[in-house]
C-alpha cells in the first residue's frame, strides 16, 4: 500500500571518561529508539519520526517533485536532538531543500 513505518532501537556505548564529561544525560534526551511512519502517493512523501518519553521530539518532513529527478523537500521539528551539540536544548526549526532521486 502507500503506509509504510519504521521501529529505530538504538543503545547508547559509553565510554566512562568522555560521556561523564561531555554528555552524561543524553540517554534522557535521546532516548534508546524512535517511531517513524509516513505515507507515500505518487511521488509525494509525508512522514512522521517520534523519540523520546521524558523529552518528546517529533519531526515531520514532505517531500514533493519539482522537475525531473529533482524534489523539494520541507522538515518541521519540535524537540530535542536536531543536533548533537545541542542535544539538550528544545528546538523549533523549519528547513527546506531540495533532493535529487537518482
């Protein structure tokens, strides 16, 4: 059909010295997987990631054609993670591109 998901499980290798210093919550942040489902018409693309149950992250991106094998593309996320430098800040961020399907 056009639905399709996906289950992201991931564990979190730590080594003492560096994740104590640099980032010792990121288990709290991150989480240890994400959610993910979209549907498919055509060559339109929607789909939906969420992680995390103490920080809720969500993301969604659509994806369209423009002309030829190029396609534009639109990310909406709410949450935490959008980077790892900043895995511990709350975002709000809207990107656009575009995407070549070769």
């Amino acid at each position: 059909g056009h639905w399709y998901g996906s289950v992201k499980p991931w564990i979190l290798v730590f080594k003492n010295q560096s994740s104590n210093l640099h980032n010792p919550d990121i288990a709290n942040y991150m989480g240890y997987g994400a959610l993910g489902g979209g549907y498919r018409y055509g060559k339109y693309d929607v789909d939906l990631m969420a992680r995390s149950i103490k920080h809720p992250t969500f993301r969604l991106n659509i994806t369209f054609p423009l002309y030829g094998v190029m396609s534009g593309f639109i990310q909406l996320f709410s949450g935490y993670g959008q980077s790892l430098i900043e895995y511990d800040h709350y975002t709000n961020a809207i990107g656009i591109g575009l995407r070549a399907n070769v």
